[in-house]
C-alpha cells in the first residue's frame, strides 16, 4: 500500500491516497465533511458515497462523488463492503448504527484504511430497555475496540476510531493546553515524546481534573416547536447520548465516587451512573458566556484522556485526572432534550437539524484543565457560524468542527497507513491540528479562578439544598424506569 504525502496546497495540509476514498453515510457531518475531502485529500479512485438514504445526494453530486445507495446490514454488510473497498482504499465512516468493530475487523483483513467519528454497534444496543444499563455504555463499545486492536497488532492497516471534534480534537487540545501550563508554570522544557511523559506532565503540572466544555448557541429564525426535536448535528446520534447512561474517568484525588455510581471493572478507574446523560447536570465555563451547566454525556474521550494521563504503581493508579464531559447543546436541542424526557424517552414525532437557517450564534468546544497553581486553564475552538460558512456554505459551526477532526484522521491514516487500531491520543497532536485548525475558528486559551462551587451554600443552605435534590430525583425516577431497569 503506497501513500504519498504531498505536502501544502495553497497553505493546505493535504495528503495523495493511492486507491478510492469511500465515505459511509452523508447526513450533517458527512454533507459538511465532502467538500473539505475533495480540498485535501488526491484519492487517485475518487471519492464515492454510500448511503443509506438519500441525504446529501446533491451535494455528493456537486462534489463529483458518486452516490450509492447502500444500507449496511449484520447479514450482508461484508458482501456490500466487497463491491466497493479494495486493498489501499480508505473507508471513512460517519453513520450511526453501523458496528464499528464489524467495519474495522474486515477493513484489517482486506488492506483497507480505516476512520470514524465514533465507536458505533449494530442498531439495538444504547436504546434498548431489555439490556442493563452496563450493556449500554461507551465504555463497554470501546473495550470491544480494544480488544481487537490488540488482536490485529501494531503493524495492521491504520484504523482511526473516534476522531472527531470530541471525541477526537480535544484530545489535541488536550496536550496543546499542557504545553501551555508548563509554560507558564515553568515545568520541564520540551514536547513529551510518549504516553508516560504526557502523563508525567500532566501530574507534575498538578492538573487534577479535566473537563471537555462545549456550549454550543447558534439559533434559527423559527423557534422549537412542542413535540419537535431540534440539533444542530445528528439527531440520532444525540438521542443515543442522551438515553445512554452517563460515564466518567474518575480520578485519584476524589476521596470517593459520586452516590449510586458503578465502576466498570475493578482497577479502572472510569464509572456509570444509573441515569441517563439527558437527565444528568452538572457545570462548566467557558471564555465567552463564564460558568455554564450542561449536561453530563456520555463520550469516549472521557475514558481516552484519562487513560493516556495515567500512572500507574503497579495495579493502581499514582496519578490520573477526573475527565467529564459537560455540554451545552444549542437552546432548541435542550428543550427538545427535556421535552424527550417528559415524553418518557418516546421519541417526538417531527424532527429538524439547523443547517441554513441559522441565524446567529457559535460552537465552542475545548478544554478545561483545574486543579493546578492557576486554578484552571481552557483551551479550544470558537467558530462561528458566519466562520463556518465561509470554509463549506452548507455547513454549521457543530458539523464543520466534527468534519475537521474526521479530516485531519484521514490525512493521518493516509501518512501513516501501518500502525493498526489507534485512538486520538495515539496521534501526533500538532500534526492532526495543522490540518483541522483552518476550520476551527479562533483558537483561544484563558486562565480563570471559577470553580464548580461558586455560588453553592450562598442561596440554600445545607438542609434546603438537600431536600430539593430529594424531590427532585423522586420526580425523575418514574419516567426513567422503562430504559433504567
């Protein structure tokens, strides 16, 4: 399989695949990625579409891309995947309920490329109320993963999984805002050059916990309707996260793990909370709006990060961060969020994803690192949606930063086609952010002394705090009881 980097083109990192680029699935993310592959990437097969609906069929056609229908089935999905994948071709995925590890698996066996923005399975598994909660959770998909990376080995054909804007590009974000922390805190000099010196870093920087922050504001002339369900991104794939049961990385300076909460195995350091993400608070900030609460998702990275900043004494843990991820959907997608819960997790019968009738407003994703000399550290993404259009017309600020990580894992595939099943924080940081930067808006970094207390214990006092938290988990647990058994 020979891959050939070709360098900058008019100040744009690109890359030369020798064969086709498959690209599966063209919803909001697929329809803003086309155009930035075309740019970047010189498939000497092309670049065709699978998909299966008819979503994205103009702008595949505007593109030069073929467009194929194909729905990918557990009983027919290898014979689909024959007629149009051979060895040294790429097949990038951005459809949701497709197994992720299925594609990776035949993907390694037949010398073919391999990409996604998450870690999918076959339809049945984050909304189904016959499996336990446990059965239900990203951690259990990405062990799956793990599991047959170490089986391919090292030297298989480069499958990139969870590369996205989160998960994905905050994990480079991630060790951009350590970078700047040692600077300013005056630790080693230097780029770590491996997973124990990133995480050497991060201890010796005092970094205790690590928040993935996203607060996403854009808004459309027509407002929300009742019994609509409004996002600006896939909506099923939203819907998934938030029926999911809510996970976390907990870390080795927390003196217990939150009430109720269940680790995944012994020694692992992440847990699962017995209530979905979409019914699950908790508080973030951010550089333009300050402290924020959103709502407690369930994400990949959250296990990765933390993983990747572990050290270890043997079977225990010397030093790992707490990694949550906080998120603040637009306006509409919270109330179509609360309103899914009212509903008892029935789905509203009219759906809608914002693309060209936004009006106003900006995804910002990054990171907040706390717990050192500084109190805490943001790093990430403000790209408006004025920013946004003017890179892909058709595009928001969401589906762009998830378009621009999906990028930057093609070009380093293409770079590095033999390295076997990789994670973002498997890649090089500032490799993957030359080439997804150009579309992330303004690049910001900021210190700030907010803490998630502030404001705690000066309106209610202890007893009145507690007797609220009371009612209000009696009030939620019925309508949870047909997915959280």
């Amino acid at each position: 399989m020979q891959q050939q980097d070709t360098g900058a083109t008019s100040g744009l990192q690109s890359a030369r695949l020798d064969g086709k680029l498959v690209m599966l699935g063209c919803g909001s993310i697929g329809q803003a990625a086309l155009p930035l592959l075309s740019r970047h990437v010189d498939a000497t097969g092309g670049l065709t579409v699978l998909s299966a609906d008819e979503r994205g069929r103009g702008i595949a056609t505007a593109q030069g891309a073929p467009f194929i229908h194909c729905h990918l089935k557990p009983g027919s999905c290898q014979r689909d995947l024959r007629r149009h994948l051979v060895a040294g071709d790429l097949l990038l995925t951005l459809s949701v309920v497709v197994s992720s590890v299925d594609l990776v698996e035949w993907c390694a066996d037949h010398g073919v490329l391999y990409v996604d923005t998450s870690i999918e399975p076959w339809p049945g598994v984050f909304d189904n109320p016959m499996l336990s909660v446990r059965e239900r959770t990203n951690f259990q998909a990405r062990e799956r993963m793990l599991r047959l990376g170490r089986r391919l080995g090292a030297a298989a054909p480069t499958a990139i999984v969870d590369h996205g804007a989160n998960p994905g590009l905050v994990s480079h974000f991630v060790k951009h805002a350590l970078l700047d922390l040692a600077g300013v805190l005056g630790g080693a000099p230097g780029r770590p050059a491996n997973q124990p010196e990133w995480a050497a870093l991060a201890r010796d920087a005092g970094v205790t916990l690590i928040q993935v922050s996203e607060r996403d504001t854009q808004a459309a002339e027509r407002p929300k309707r009742p019994n609509e369900f409004v996002n600006t991104w896939s909506i099923d794939g939203f819907v998934d996260e938030l029926m999911q049961p809510a996970e976390l990385s907990l870390g080795t300076s927390e003196p217990r793990k939150p009430h109720g909460a269940l680790y995944h195995r012994r020694g692992s350091g992440s847990i699962y909370l017995r209530r979905p993400g979409g019914a699950t608070f908790a508080r973030s900030w951010l550089p333009s709006l300050g402290g924020f609460q959103g709502l407690l998702m369930t994400h990949d990275e959250v296990f990765s990060i933390a993983d990747h900043l572990s050290v270890r004494d043997g079977r225990f843990f010397a030093y790992r961060p707490t990694v949550l991820f906080v998120y603040h959907p637009c306006d509409d997608a919270m109330l179509s969020a609360l309103e899914l819960e009212g509903r008892g997790w029935q789905m509203q019968p009219t759906r809608r994803v914002l693309t060209t009738e936004i009006v106003t407003g900006m995804d910002e994703l990054g990171v907040l690192l706390a717990g050192h000399a500084r109190n805490a550290y943001w790093f990430g993404s403000q790209l408006s949606i004025e920013e946004a259009r003017r890179h892909v017309p058709h595009a928001n600020a969401t589906t762009l930063q998830v378009a621009a990580g999906a990028l930057a894992a093609v070009v380093s595939a293409i770079r590095h086609p033999r390295r076997g099943v990789l994670e973002s924080d498997d890649l090089d940081f500032e490799e993957c952010l030359a080439v997804a930067s150009p579309y992330l808006g303004r690049l910001v970094g900021a210190f700030t002394d907010w803490t998630p207390l502030q404001g705690r214990g000066e309106l209610f006092d202890e007893e009145t705090t507690r007797s609220r938290k009371a009612r209000s988990s009696e009030e939620r647990v019925a309508g949870r009881r047909r997915v959280f058994r």
